[in-house]
C-alpha cells in the first residue's frame, strides 16, 4: 500500500519539484515483490562492471564496487523524479568506449580520458534538454549513418567476445548456452507462439534474462569454467576511503587535447542513447493504450536532464564506462509486459522502475548475495553484451531502407568497430556524401526509413 493512491485514468501521484515529479515508494507508489525478486538476480549485471573498472581504469576491486554503488544512486534517480523508463548504462555504446579507452594506460590517465569522455556526454544532454533540441540533433544525421553507429556498437560488442582470447574462448559452454537460451527466450517466434497457449511460460518471460544468465551460472560453475563462490555473510564494505584517489580531483583534470579525442566517441554515445528514448517512448506508449487506468507521461526534455545529472555525477565521482543511458531495454520491456496484466500484476509503472532499483542498490550492501556472484561477474558482463550486439545489430538493419544505405551503415559499422569512432564517423560521414547524396551541395532533411515489420512479432 502507499499513502497517495491513484483514481483510473489519472497520472500517477507525484510532488512538483521544477522540471522534476518526485516519487516516493510507500508514500507515491505500492512495493511490488516481481520486481524486488528480479533485481535480486539481476543486479549482477551492475556488478558486471567491476572487470572493466579494473582492467581499464586500475581499480583495486573494492574501489571498483565503490564506483557500482555510485552508479546504483543514479540508477534510482529516474523513477525518483518522473522518468518511468528503467534506466540503464549506454550499453551498445561500451565496445565503443573502450576503443577510446585502450588509447590510454590504465590509471591516472585512462582516468582522466573517461572522464572528459563522460563529461562531454552530460554537457550534451543537459544543453539539448534544457534547449529541446534533442530530436532535431539526431534528425540531420542520415538514416544510413545512424544505422552504422548501431550496425558498428553491435559488432564491437560481439567481437569483444568472440575473438582470440575473448571469454567465449575461455568460457565457451556457459556463454554459448546461456546465449542461445537468453536469445530464444526473448526472440524466438516459436517461443511466443508457445507463450499464448501456456500460461507457465508466460511467468518465464516475464523475468527476461534471468532464465539464462542463472543456468549459465550454475553450468559455468559445474563445468569448471568459473570458480565456486565463497559465500560469505555480512555487509559489504566498498572502499570509499580510498575512492578519492581514484577519482579526477586527485589524479588530475584531462587537457583539451584528450577533450577533442572524445568528441567523437561522446557524439556517438548519444546518438545511442537518444535511440534508447526512442525504444523507451514506445514502450509506455504501448504499456499506456493497454492501460487506461494509469496516464504515463513521456516527457524527453525530463529524460534529457535526469541522464544529465546522471552522466555529471559518474564524471565527477566515479568515471564509468557504461556512461549513464536512458533505457535498460531488455528489463524495461519485460516490465511493460507484465505492466500490461492490469493494476493487480503491477500498481503503477513507476512502482515497478522504482522497486527494481531501489531492491538493486540494497542488493550491492547484501555481501552474501554479492560474493556468490562475484566469480561469475564476467558471464553477466558477457551476456549482456551479446545481447546487445544482436539487438543492435537487428536494429541497426531496420533503420535502412535501401541498398545504398545498407552499404554505407555496413562498412560504417565495420570500420567503427576495428578502428573506432572518430574514423567510423568520417567514413559515415564520407561515403554518405559520395554516394547517397543526389546534390553534394544542397542539404536537405534526410528521408525517413519505411516502417519495417518486426520479425519477432
């Protein structure tokens, strides 16, 4: 139960605060149990973070769980302020990321280049949400090379994985299996067939990932791939005494120079994330015609400046790069799946974001929860990652509606991927004007791609 409750048809309850709806659980929203037990599990991802932060940043691993702790603030900061997407990083954007990153040595310096790179991010979302001029920034970038920016993050993303010495290498039952099975159970046209004549399924979608990455824990484990946890008990204890070592304040501000590197790579990043509040609008759209009882309000500016303080926080106490991203796309669509079951499944759809990332953050001081998980992090790295490889990479195609364009978003994609942003950019940006463009002078609005049928539907 909540103290304000909410009469059918009106927004969820809220109190005004500036641009900001602030929403509190027990006081604006019900607790809902689905979600409290799914972040349980599915906080690990957060924690997925951690062999990043130490192999690209040098962080000792309690200064690393620090930082994820960090980000676990951000994480509830949406649904706290009138956002009702699921927030997440901006995962297709990571391989990208950390192209940028291997420019520079692990320490003081990678330190300072993430944070001019993640600073950039937030100094782009905070002016295009305070100036509305978010969807007409990435408007004017053709269809062709929005699509090479997707095409590109998502075989980053599967060659991290899949190359000589990747974790598929070293790990290839657990990843292959949980893999296949995350992928069946999230796309496969059969399986949603058999959802609608079998109610126990159903319940299985509704978890998302969750299936997959626990049955590749427990085989990675069992095949000897990964260690078993040494389950301890207690509180974590994340090191933030040492936190301000490792942070710019100490280590040093970057120079312009490494500012004008991470132009491209921050470009990039939001055009990724913008695509992601694209996905996300559609989302509630969906969640709000099947649900009459509840207004949801999408507002994009509010998006814009809650994934900018988002972005401000990590730049300045905790350099992440995941960045702060507006959508976590694989909870938020079960989460509207189940939305869609009426109040009784769930009260609100920000009584679902919230409870989700309150219940993780809790999860990251739970230390029994986090040190049986901690042998395992980079599976659930790894699965997140090839997922976003292939929802990039399907949704990379859709945005192309002609074959000039897929050539283009190919070889975009390719060089992005091997050389990184700034030249997948400028061979975008290159062969867009020698061979799509009929006037090479004359610029006018791109055209917009047809609507292509969902395959999976």
């Amino acid at each position: 139960m909540q103290l304000y409750s909410r009469k059918d048809g009106d927004e969820q309850p809220y109190w005004k605060a500036g641009p900001f709806k602030l929403r509190l659980p027990f006081i604006h929203y019900r607790w809902e149990t689905a979600e409290m037990l799914q972040a349980l599990i599915m906080f690990v991802v957060s924690l997925g973070m951690i062999p990043l932060l130490e192999k690209y940043l040098g962080l000792p691993y309690e200064v690393a769980l620090a930082y994820v702790v960090i980000c676990g603030i951000g994480f509830m900061l949406p649904a706290l302020l009138g956002v009702p997407l699921v927030p997440g990083w901006i995962t297709p954007g990571i391989p990208v990321v950390l192209l940028f990153l291997g420019n520079f040595e692990p320490g003081p310096e990678a330190i300072r280049a993430l944070f001019a790179l993640q600073i950039l991010v937030f100094a782009i979302f905070l002016l295009l949400g305070i100036t509305r001029l978010g969807s007409v920034m990435v408007r004017i970038v053709p269809n062709s090379m929005k699509g090479g920016i997707i095409i590109g993050a998502g075989i980053a993303a599967l060659i991290g994985e899949i190359e000589t010495g990747g974790r598929l290498a070293n790990t290839p039952i657990s990843l292959v299996l949980g893999s296949l099975i995350c992928l069946y159970l999230m796309f496969s046209v059969s399986f949603r067939a058999l959802t609608e004549r079998v109610p126990l399924t159903r319940k299985i979608v509704n978890y998302g990932m969750v299936p997959g990455m626990v049955i590749a824990i427990l085989v990675g484990i069992a095949t000897g791939e990964y260690k078993l946890p040494d389950v301890q008990f207690g509180i974590t204890a994340p090191a933030f005494d040492q936190l301000w070592q490792y942070l710019p304040f100490s280590v040093g501000f970057p120079g312009i120079e490494v500012f004008m590197l991470a132009v491209p790579t921050a470009v990039i990043a939001y055009i990724i994330a913008f695509g992601d509040i694209i996905v996300g609008q559609s989302l509630m759209q969906r969640a709000d015609e099947l649900r009459p009882d509840e207004k949801i309000e999408i507002n994009v500016d509010r998006i814009h400046l809650v994934s900018a303080l988002r972005n401000g926080l990590h730049a300045f106490f905790a350099p992440y790069p995941g960045l702060a991203g507006p959508l976590w796309t694989a909870v938020a669509a079960t989460m509207a799946e189940r939305y869609k079951y009426g109040r009784k499944a769930m009260e609100s759809i920000y009584s679902g974001a919230g409870t989700f990332w309150i219940t993780g953050f809790l999860a990251l001081f739970i230390l029994p929860l986090v040190s049986f998980f901690q042998p395992v992090l980079p599976i659930a790295l790894s699965l997140t990652l090839i997922l976003t490889g292939y929802i990039c990479l399907m949704v990379g195609f859709e945005q192309l509606s002609s074959n000039t364009e897929r050539g283009i978003a190919g070889t975009m994609g390719v060089v992005l991927a091997v050389y990184g942003a700034g030249w997948g950019l400028a061979a975008g940006a290159a062969l867009y004007l020698l061979l799509e463009r009929t006037h090479l002078l004359h610029f006018s609005p791109s055209p917009q791609p047809a609507q292509q049928p969902d395959e999976a539907e």
